[in-house]
C-alpha cells in the first residue's frame, strides 16, 4: 500500500506596481499535541509532545479595500480561520458518515463567521469600512480534500498532465461570462473581472461559501493562487510550469516570476503541494464513503460557468463532490 507525504511551498510578492502586498497564505500541518505539566520523566514543565500529522491547511487570503484595510481584512480572516479550525476541527482526524456533515457546516460556518467579524471590525473603524478579503481554504486529510471558497482566489488540481480548476470565480465578469454576454477567454481581461460578487467584508450583508470535495490521487499537484498569478499567467502555461515536477520552491518561484513578467500589475501569491507516494504500510487515515443524497454530485470535466454560485440577488451557496477518474484523460 502507498504512504503519501505532503511536500508543498507558498510565496507571495506585492507585484511590480503596487507598493504594499495585501495578499496572506498559510500552510499549516494539524497534530495532536500534548503538554506535560508536571513528570518524574527527563522532561521539563511545559514540554510539548507531538503526534503524527493527520491534515494539511492551505490557506490564501486577498484582501482589498485600501491599503491598510485589504491588509488588515486579509491578515484577520485567516487569522480567525486558523483559530476556529484549531478550537473547533482538533476532533477531526478522519471524516465520517457520523460527522462529516458536522464537518462540512464548520467550514462553512466559520467562513461566515469571519465575514461578521470583519464587518463588526469595520464598523468601528470608518476608515476601514470597505475593508473586504476574499478566502480560499484547502483542508487535506489523505485521500480527500476539501476546500471551502468565497471571491475570487483560486483552487487548482493537476493531473496526469491536465490542469482543472476547481473553484469558481466569484466576479462579475464569471456571471457575464455564464449568461453569454462574455466569451470564455475574454473573462481575463475584462474590467469587470476585478469587481467581486462575493466575499468577506466589504459591506456586503452575507457571504455565500462554496465547499467542494475532491478525492486526491498520489502524485496530484494543488496550486492555490490569488489572481495576481492568473491576470498575468493562463492556465496553458500554469499547466506547463506544473508539468516540470520541479520542487515547490522551485515552481512557485517560476509562477510568481511569469507573473512579474506579464505586468505584475497586483499583489501575486501561489501555494503548491505534491502528493508523493511511498512504498510501504499505511497508517493514514482514510475518509469512509458518503451518501451521495446531500450532495451535489458532478463529473470534474464539467464546465465551471454551468451552475451561477454568486448570484448578485439571490446567492446560493453549493456544495460539490468532485469525482475524478484516474483512468481515463480528463
């Protein structure tokens, strides 16, 4: 049976014109941790014992609203996301029948939560009362991930040497783009890609959080970015970058610098991960199955304008399982 290990790296740059980057990441392992207060052991009060890692959190955060505003937005929702996950996920080392539904609204709900934080942040604040960021998360738990979404950063997967993108934009050039009124490849360079139709903050009343569920193969690549990367960048040549099995120190380094290289015109930020199987017994924890009743099901080659998930009058929010054939060209 196959060990996978997680080897993965982040980098973030303010881009050649702005003076100031707005855009945050965290990558972050979860473990039990245990600390010893008190033992006739050679072990000194305070001594914290590890277990082994069970998740891996990938987290982009860009924020806008003014340059002290997009900062702070940024920087205090995932800040409140780390702590949330912390005090309310520690219970989750393998995803159930029993809880995975409980796992699923805590993603959501936290995303909301931030988004209130924000706004009651702002309101005592009126110099930051655009204050707004928007948030993807990636929650890896061997072989599933999950990732809980709002704006306008980016989830990728690539697989045997097709990219996909997971996440849906939630712009108003994505919407434009869905009702025919843009062509596909025109969403890029419209002005009305920059203007958000969902995401925390920003005075926006609710925030609709998009959740999807994928189930990763050994050797998948996962590219979070915020649009600093794909402005400036098309997916073709995100696909080759990725398709160099450099490391990711590496191919972040590369990302960033074709971005820098097409205008650079915002912040940039890309996280990427690697799923590297190992030979051997396998300890890892494993997702159960999950009826499929509560769920949007949907083949990963669907078009990613068929279903509008940030309508301006009535967001609602999806939820999907992504299922990925890995015998098959996507």
């Amino acid at each position: 049976m196959s060990i996978v290990s997680v080897r993965s790296a982040g980098l973030t740059h303010c881009g050649s014109v702005r003076d100031e980057n707005q855009d945050q990441y965290v990558i972050a392992e979860m473990s039990r941790t245990m600390v010893v207060k008190s033992s006739g052991l050679a072990m000194s009060d305070g001594t914290r014992l590890l277990g082994d890692s069970f998740a891996t959190i990938f987290l982009v955060a860009d924020g806008m609203g003014g340059h002290v505003g997009g900062r702070e937005a940024s920087r205090s929702a995932i800040e409140y996301f780390l702590a949330s996950i912390l005090n309310k996920l520690t219970w989750v080392e393998s995803v159930t029948q029993d809880n995975e539904v409980a796992f699923r609204k805590v993603l959501e709900d936290t995303l909301s939560e931030a988004h209130r934080e924000l706004q009651s942040f702002a309101e005592k604040k009126p110099e930051l009362k655009d204050m707004g960021t928007t948030l993807t998360m990636a929650y890896v738990t061997w072989p599933q991930l999950y990732i809980v979404h709002a704006g306008d950063t980016r989830c990728y997967l690539y697989r045997d040497r097709e990219l996909k993108l997971i996440t849906r934009d939630h712009t108003v050039a994505q919407q434009m783009m869905m009702s025919g009124r843009l062509k596909p490849n025109e969403g890029e360079r419209s002005p009305w890609s920059n203007v958000l139709v969902n995401a925390l903050g920003a005075g926006a009343p609710e925030v609709v959080p998009d959740l999807y569920c994928v189930t990763l193969n050994p050797d998948d690549r996962l590219l979070l970015c915020s649009d600093g990367l794909n402005k400036h960048v098309s997916d073709e040549r995100i696909a080759v970058s990725l398709s160099q099995r450099n490391v990711p120190e590496e191919t972040t380094g590369a990302l960033v610098k074709m971005a820098l290289e097409g205008g650079g015109s915002d912040n940039v930020t890309v996280l990427v991960a690697d799923f590297l199987a190992t030979q051997g017994s396998s300890l890892m924890r494993t997702f159960s199955e999950i009826p499929t009743a509560q769920k949007v099901i949907t083949e990963f080659d669907r078009d990613a304008g068929e279903v509008d998930t940030s309508d301006l009058e009535s967001p609602t929010p999806i939820t999907e399982e992504i299922t990925l054939d890995s015998n098959r060209r996507i």
